[in-house]
C-alpha cells in the first residue's frame, strides 16, 4: 500500500455574500490547470431546503512529482443557503448567488503510488532504508512543494473570494 503522509491538514476559509458559482469553478479549475493538477471529483451533491441550496463538492487533484512521490490536494467545498439574486452592476443586470461558502483543503504526499515496493517483504525493508538515507532530500523538497501549492490555492481562493465582492 502506497505511504500516505498529511503535510497540510484541514486549512479552513469561510466566506458569506454574493459569489457566482460558476466563475468560482472556473477559477478553482483554472488554477489546478496552471499547477498541472489533474482534477480528480470524488463527489458531487446537491441539496434542495426551505432556507436554499446546499451543494457538496470534494476534489482530489493530484500532481506526479517523480516517479515515486505524488502530491494530491483534498478539496472540500460547501455552498450553503445559496439563493439565486438579481444585481444591477455597471448598468448590467447580473444573476448571483448568495450564501455561505465553507472550503477546506488538506494537502498530502503519496509516496510508492505505484506499488512497486511491496511485492516482497525484503523490497519494503529496502524501501525503508532508501528514504531514510538515501531519498530524504527528495521527500523533503516533495514535501515543501507540496505545502506550497496547498498555501497558494488557498491564497488563491481568498484573494478571488475577497476581490469579487459584489455589492448590490
């Protein structure tokens, strides 16, 4: 089984007002592209109460760092009471939602991802051993690369969220 370390665990943003869901998607997608992320949804739903919308979104972007280490990112969004408005901007009528928007991201780094170490229990010791002394540089730089892009995205989404801040 592939080795599983958390570098990044559970950053939490919240933001509440007007957004547009779609432009939001496009931004998050747009980023992981840049990052030459391979977006990965591992679930997708949506919820209809008296108060609005509720949708659940869970990503699991990865990135191949070598052929040994990957580095994976858990997105999960939350839209909650999200109502459809009408805002007058510029002279232009725009259609926005409104709610409560809960996103948390956690970044890991997968190492073995391909499961050439465990068919034989002297291959696991060896494994061991090699990144103990051997790929320990390799890993660690993995591991910063890997709480960079988790840093940046969420920057990314807070700087988005907080820029387009739409006022009625």
């Amino acid at each position: 089984m592939a080795e599983r370390e958390i570098i990044v665990d559970r950053e939490t943003l919240t933001y509440e007002g007007l957004f547009n869901a779609k432009d939001f998607s496009k931004m998050v997608f747009g980023w992981l592209k840049d990052h030459r992320y391979i977006p990965v949804e591992k679930r997708h739903s949506e919820n209809l109460r008296p108060e609005g919308k509720y949708y659940v979104l869970e990503f699991e972007p990865f990135l191949k760092l070598s052929d040994y280490a990957k580095s994976i990112i858990k997105l999960h969004v939350e839209f909650q009471q999200v109502k459809d408005v009408t805002v007058e901007r510029d002279g232009k009528k725009q259609k926005l939602q409104e709610g409560k928007i809960l996103i948390q991201t956690m970044g890991i780094l997968e190492t073995d991802y391909e499961h050439r170490w465990e068919t034989k229990p002297v291959y696991y010791f060896v494994r061991t051993i090699w990144e103990k002394y051997v790929y320990a540089p390799f890993i660690s730089g993995h591991q910063k690369r890997v709480k960079s892009d988790v840093m940046s995205l969420k920057s990314h989404l807070k700087s988005y969220l907080n820029l387009e801040t739409f006022q009625p």
